[in-house]
C-alpha cells in the first residue's frame, strides 16, 4: 500500500517556492521607457545622484552662456543705431569740439531721444556735465531746445549775461531763477529788465564761446524771445547785473 504523505512533508512543499517564474516576494524590474527619451531616463536612473546633479548643472551652465552671446552679439536685441557719446570728461560751459566726441553702435531701443551728431555739436556750449560715454542730446547743449525745457515755453530763447560782480556767479546753478537789472547812470533807479530768467550754466571767462570775456564770468539764462533780445541789446553798452528770486 502507498504510504500516505506526513504531515511535516505537506508542510515542507507548501512553503518551497516554485522554480519558475518570478520568486514569490522579490521586486519586480521597472519598464523602462522606449524611445530617445528613454535611453535618457535609462542613463540617469543608472547615474548616482550626485552624477546626475552634476550634469543638470553642466546643461544649465551652457544654457545660461549661450543666452548672454546671444543677448550681447550685435543685432540680438534687433535694429541698432548709431550715437554721439562724449569721448571724455566734459565740465559744463564748455565749447564741444569733434575731438571731445566718439560714435558708437547701440540698441535701437536704447538711443535717448534728442541726440545730435556731430557736426551739430560742434561749436556748441555744454550747459551741464558730460560723462565719458553719455549720449550728447540738444537737451545738453546750450540752445532753443534747452531753453524752452527750462521755461516751458516754445519760443524761448538762451542769451549770455555777463555778471558785474564775479561772486554772484559762484551762487548761480542751473535752475536758478533770477532777475535781470540794469543799473542806471548817475545813481538811478536800476531798471528790471527781465524776470524769473532760468539759469541754463556758468560760463568761464576768456573761453570763445559767445558771451563770454576776460573782465569776468557770463550766465547763460534763458528767457522768452522778446525779453532775451532786450537783455542782449542792453547788455551791450548798460552794466547788467542779476538778482536770486
């Protein structure tokens, strides 16, 4: 007779895993993805974390230099223009000359408005400050423009007044406003001749640009046509003096 199986036997089967197949508890293998992209998730899955952190920063790196070529090549921001800057240093009051000025190449989208070339410049009194490399505007020269900026009226214009006391000048700045007198002979009464004048600048004495002399230093003020023309005639033989408002 077949001698029946123990039960210890049974027990021993049961917990015997089964040769084929996948082992009963063991993890299964992931699919991977197919396709390009999936020999890249292949490749960084094998990767250590610090190899893959690696490689994101090496791709980041490159990405972020090829954005400044581009931003920086000529023609990456669109159309340029080209622009009259100062080539140097230039104090106010000074007379520009082509030697004084550089062109250069920049963005379209950057140039100021108002910029003057050079043969426009040219001759022309500075009534402020010019750094190396600023753009020269008309609002920089002394001129129409500037003088109906300062006023606020079209038809301004800039006429010289050469100080009679040479302390005052040291008082004056641009934006100033003030009066123009003229002194009378033989201890008159002075005559206002205009005002609320707008200081435009200082000029230096003995330079060769309009208004000024060697007997003394000359601003530049800004006034509506038919009073500049008044202080200009008067200036000419009267003594003109100017008071702070």
């Amino acid at each position: 007779m077949r001698s029946r199986p123990s039960v210890a036997g049974m027990a021993e089967r049961r917990a015997r895993p089964a040769r084929s197949g996948t082992p009963e508890g063991s993890p299964r293998r992931p699919t991977e993805p197919s396709g390009p992209f999936g020999a890249v998730a292949a490749f960084l899955g094998r990767a250590s974390w610090r190899r893959a952190v690696l490689v994101r920063r090496c791709v980041a790196g490159v990405l972020v230099a090829v954005a400044a070529v581009l931003a920086l090549s000529p023609g990456a921001g669109g159309d340029t223009a080209e622009v009259v800057v100062a080539a140097r240093d230039l104090p106010p009051g000074s007379v520009v000359a082509a030697a004084d000025l550089t062109v250069v190449t920049w963005p379209a989208e950057l140039v100021p408005a108002g910029v003057v070339g050079v043969a426009a410049a040219e001759g022309r009194v500075l009534a402020g400050a010019l750094r190396a490399g600023e753009p020269l505007t008309d609002l920089r020269l002394a001129g129409a423009a500037l003088a109906a900026a300062a006023t606020g009226l079209p038809d301004a214009a800039a006429v010289p007044v050469r100080l009679a006391d040479p302390d005052v000048a040291a008082l004056l700045t641009p934006g100033v406003r003030v009066d123009v007198v003229a002194a009378a002979p033989e201890g008159g009464e002075p005559t206002v001749l205009a005002d609320s004048a707008v200081v435009l600048t200082v000029l230096e004495p003995g330079g060769t640009s309009a208004g000024t002399s060697a007997r003394g230093r000359s601003a530049l003020v800004a006034l509506p046509r038919d009073l500049a023309t008044r202080v200009a005639a008067a200036s000419l033989s009267d003594q003109v003096a100017v008071t702070l408002r």
